[in-house]
C-alpha cells in the first residue's frame, strides 16, 4: 500500500464517502503522505490514552488535512479566504500554509460540517499548530511533520519519540523544530505559531 504499513482496520474505520472523496482529490504521492499521517495517528492513538476520545475525529483530520494541497496556489489562496476569517495580514504572505484552510474550505463545502467543528479548525490550523489548546490539531502537526516520507532528521526524530515523551512535550518539541526551521531559512513566521509554542511551555 504505498509503501506504508497501515493497518487495515484503520481504513476500514473510515467513513467510505471521506475515503472515497479524499482520494479522487489527491496525486499518488499526496496520497501515500497521507496513509503515512494516518500511520502516525495511529500509532500516536496507541501511545497517548488522552488521545482516544477523539479517535473518529484525528483519524478523519489526517485523512482530508491535505485534500486541498495538490491545487494550484491561486485557487488554494481564493479557497482559504472563504473561511470565516479569511486569510489574516501574514498569512497572505505564507501560500505555504494556505492548503489547510484550503482544504478545510473543501471539507465544509462538501459534507455537512460547521466551520466552528474543531475537525475543520484542525485542518485549517495544521500547518502553523494552533495558538488555545487543541487536541486535534497538536496531534495532526506531529502526525503530518513525522509523516514517514519526510527524509529530514528532525521528522525522524520526532518519530522515534512518539511513545516515549509525554504527549504535549512531544508537541512542543515538533513546534519548535518548525520555528528553528523558519528562523535558521529567515522565514516569516506567523505569531499563532509562537502561541502554540508559549502554550505549550512548562
């Protein structure tokens, strides 16, 4: 399957028109980055019992928080500022990130979901973390920075550790190997970003 060793009964548990839809949406290798996200959440699902009640919902953020990355950036930008909020001052400047509100825009469009529905404010929110606590989308950012097909040490390493830090050291850990990206490449760095980090301190 990809390459990834994803349990079967993970996509089994997969409300089939999700599966279905997201896959139409996404290339070969979109998808296999994908089945790698839902590895991590599974196993991070197996590691951290605080994870458990939100199972459906984790398993369904990894499974759609990239159906809107294989679009181009102008239809990704005009997708995202149809969020409630829109695209703020710097997120204008960060196409990057704009495939997670992209696809949360998607989401909403095609199923029956409210944009307040903390599925889509993970989706929306995954690549920068989320600045108020947020159970989904802190375990979707390790998920989708250690994905396996990420080949930099730092996803590594952060693979490793799941299971063996507590889950929110394990969060910060990957926040702030994302900022030290963004800082080490001169990148613009969005503040919610920081907020996750700072809530996330000890």
């Amino acid at each position: 399957m990809n390459k990834i060793a994803l349990k079967q009964n993970v996509l089994r548990s997969l409300d089939s028109d999700y599966l279905r839809w997201a896959r139409e949406l996404m290339s070969e290798n979109r998808w296999s980055h994908t089945l790698g996200v839902l590895n991590n959440i599974d196993r991070l699902l197996d590691s951290y019992a605080q994870l458990d009640p939100f199972r459906e919902q984790l398993l369904l953020a990894g499974l759609l928080h990239d159906v809107g990355k294989d679009l181009p950036l102008n239809q990704q930008k005009q997708l995202a500022g149809q969020l409630q909020n829109g695209l703020d001052e710097i997120e204008q400047q960060l196409p990057a990130i704009w495939h997670g509100p992209a696809a949360a825009r998607l989401v909403l469009s095609e199923f029956n979901l409210k944009t307040a529905d903390p599925l889509i404010e993970a989706i929306a929110l995954h690549s920068t973390g989320a600045s108020t606590k947020h159970t989904i989308c802190d375990a979707l950012v390790v998920a989708d920075f250690s994905a396996p097909d990420r080949d930099f040490s730092e996803a590594g390493q952060i693979r490793d550790k799941i299971s063996k830090l507590p889950f929110n050291r394990l969060v910060h850990e990957t926040i702030r190997y994302k900022l030290l990206e963004c800082l080490d490449n001169f990148k613009l760095i969005h503040p919610r970003s920081l907020e996750a980090y700072n809530r996330l301190c000890e």
